[in-house]
C-alpha cells in the first residue's frame, strides 16, 4: 500500500484532520460555513468532509443542529492521549500528590494561552481516577474547572495573579473539581493542577488546596521541562 493514494486523497485526510483540531479549537456548535472560513476551504467540499465526519462519529450535530462538536470516536482518542508521557521527575512529584490524596490528581497542560484557539492537552491522569468525560473537558472550556482557569487567564490583567477555579456538578451530579495554576519560571500559565472530589470537599476547598501547594511549587520548577 502506497501513502494515502494520490495528491487528491491525499489532500482530502489532511483537511478532514484539521477539520477536526478547528472543532476542537473552536469549541462546540461551530458552523460549517464558519469552519470553511476559518480554515480557507471550499464550502462544498467542508460540507462534504463534515457530512463523512458525522457519518463515522468523529463528529456529531450539535442538538440544535446548527453546528458540530467532536464525536464519540474522538472522544476515545483523547482517553487513549491522556496516558501521555511527562518527565520521571514530574511524574515523582505527582505520584507523592496521589500518594497523599483520597481524590484523582491530575495534570493538564494548556497551549496557545492567550490566543482564541487556546486549547487543554491531558499530560498526566490519575490512573486511579479517569476523567468522566475527558471530551467535554476538553473542548467545552466552561463546564470544568481547568477549562474556567483558562477562560479567567484570558479575562484577568496581566498584572494580576489567577486564583484557583472549581466547578460542581457540571460533569457529574454530587462531584466536582478545583484547578491551580501551574506557572512557568517567567510566570506565564503553562498548565493546571486538578483535584476531582466529592461536592462538599470541593466547597469547601481550603484543606485540599494546603495539600496541593507544595506540589504546585515544586512543579512551577519542572513546567518547563515538560512535552
């Protein structure tokens, strides 16, 4: 078997992967023609790769049927993402943080901060504890705690300093999560360190956030070595 079959074919799987990441990137409910806009192609032939897309599950309709959102196919593609290697000396620092934690610990990793096509990449997930939905946590930044961290970073002045996020009930009824910032050595927001509990631990948070400090500092001296 030969590549991907001919120039044409070719062309036609790089524009269905970067249909793809721009749903991921625009967050669920984008249109088809605000997906041929944003990514330069012809209307008809994103209407076509959307259509495919839907029919294979790595897209879906949006309820309202006015826009899509990622599908179940990749939703499974981004459980499997969530098994991504960090550095040993970073994964040291979070086994220790789960050692002393009856709750999931978990680290998220965020790129193009400050952008509008700002995304949350998984980079260590408690295996203990997986995500609920790792596809809505992903792609829909204000139903979890990580995703409203980088939501009050895009809001708050750059002389200010961002504060913890929580989120209760948003993914699953009677539990919830609260997000620290991790930081860079200059200061920039490079990811967020989450703690998913029960919903009386996570409003009342002070006792968990005491136990995630020492971890968040030591990892703001390791963010940068990380993928």
């Amino acid at each position: 078997m030969s590549g991907f079959g001919g120039d044409g074919a070719s062309r036609s799987v790089i524009s269905a992967l970067e249909l793809i990441e721009e749903v991921a990137a625009s967050g669920p409910g984008v249109s088809a023609n605000e997906l041929a806009r944003n990514l330069g192609l012809p209307r008809s032939t994103t209407y076509r790769l959307v259509n495919l897309l839907a029919q294979e599950e790595y897209l879906v309709r949006t309820p309202d049927l006015g826009g899509f959102a990622l599908g179940r196919k990749v939703d499974r593609l981004i459980g499997t993402a969530a098994a991504a290697t960090v550095p040993d000396r970073v994964r040291a620092v979070l086994d220790e943080a789960r050692s002393g934690m009856r709750f999931g610990v978990h680290l998220f990793g965020y790129m193009r901060v400050g952008t509008p096509r700002a995304r949350i990449t998984p980079m260590d997930i408690d295996p203990d504890y997986p995500l609920s939905d790792a596809g809505r946590i992903l792609r829909d930044h204000r139903a979890s705690a990580v995703g409203r961290l980088l939501l009050a970073h895009d809001s708050t002045h750059r002389s200010q300093s961002i504060g913890p996020t929580t989120q209760v009930g948003s993914l699953v009824p009677g539990f919830g999560c609260i997000a620290v910032p991790v930081l860079s050595r200059d200061g920039s927001l490079r990811g967020a360190l989450a703690v998913a509990a029960p919903e009386h631990r996570i409003r009342a948070p002070e006792v968990i956030l005491a136990s995630l400090e020492p971890t968040r500092t030591t990892l703001a001296g390791l963010v940068d070595a990380m993928a």
